[in-house]
C-alpha cells in the first residue's frame, strides 16, 4: 500500500502524545469525552451502527462517507501535504489523500473513516483540523473552520438531517 506508510513507534508516540494533548482525551477511558479545539461539530453516526437500517443501505452510507471525506481532505491539502491516520492501539500511518487509496481485502482503507469497533483519527500534517471517530459514543467529531467548511459544501449522507 504505496500511500499508506507505517509509522515508526517513536513517531507514533509523539503523534499520540501531541493528539492527546490537542483533543484532551484521556484513551481508555469510555467516559472521557474528546474536545477538539473550536470550531468543531459532533455527528451522530448511530443509524449506521444500528441493526435497523438494512445491510445495503449501511454499505452505501459507508461507502459514500468515505468517498465525500475523502474529497474534504483533499479541498483542505495541498498536492504535497500529508495526513495522519491513527487507529487507537493499532498502526497509525501517513498518507496523501491525493494519491491512489488502495483498500484492504474487506474494501477498506488501513484506518477506516467509519469507526467499526476502534477509535479512528485523522489529522492534517500541522493538527490545524481533523476527524475524530468514536465507536463507543457513535459519533465522527469534524474540527477546524477548513474542513467544516468543506464537509457543509458537500456533506455525506450520514452527516444529513434525516
């Protein structure tokens, strides 16, 4: 995966450490609430993660998330910016999202926008802006006026008022 490149555990751990400071979360704990720096809007992601909306239609809420996050972070960078992608207790890696995105055998990227299960967070190279998922609250946290503004141009379904 070309894009995708793995951090090394000391980058990795200064990452975490500056995250953890950015967005006041203490890990581990369910009850700490994330609070990114304002501006930043929480969406509730529930009615992808509830077993009431049909299969197909949790595909197609996902798949399009992932295609309309993709165009912000790519509204916000430059050609030759970069991002972090983290994925709580896992491998955190840099990638471009001017690049191709190749996708795992389940059709995913190597940290996932949707937070199935982890703690999912995606950051611009300076911090200035990122998302933030959260598998237990059910919520994506989207901070920064930059990508605020991108994702409110062409929000993705989940994001919509019902």
């Amino acid at each position: 995966m070309m894009n995708w490149r793995a951090l090394s555990q000391t980058k990795q751990d200064r990452i975490w450490s500056e995250v953890n400071k950015l967005i006041k979360w203490k890990p581990g704990s369910r009850c700490h609430p994330i609070i990114p720096p304002d501006p930043y809007r929480v969406f509730d992601i529930s009615s992808a993660m509830s077993g009431k909306a049909g299969l197909n239609d949790v595909i197609k809420v996902q798949n399009d998330l992932e295609i309309t996050i993709l165009k912000a972070f790519q509204s916000c960078t430059g050609k030759h910016d970069v991002m972090y992608a983290l994925d709580w207790q896992h491998d955190g890696y840099t990638f471009s999202p001017h690049q191709a995105m190749p996708q795992d055998e389940f059709g995913e990227w190597p940290v996932p926008v949707f937070p199935n299960g982890d703690y999912y967070f995606f950051f611009h190279q300076d911090f200035s802006w990122g998302l933030l998922g959260d598998p237990w609250k059910c919520t994506i946290t989207v901070f920064g006026e930059e990508l605020l503004e991108a994702i409110d141009h062409d929000p993705p379904i989940l994001f919509q008022d019902k």
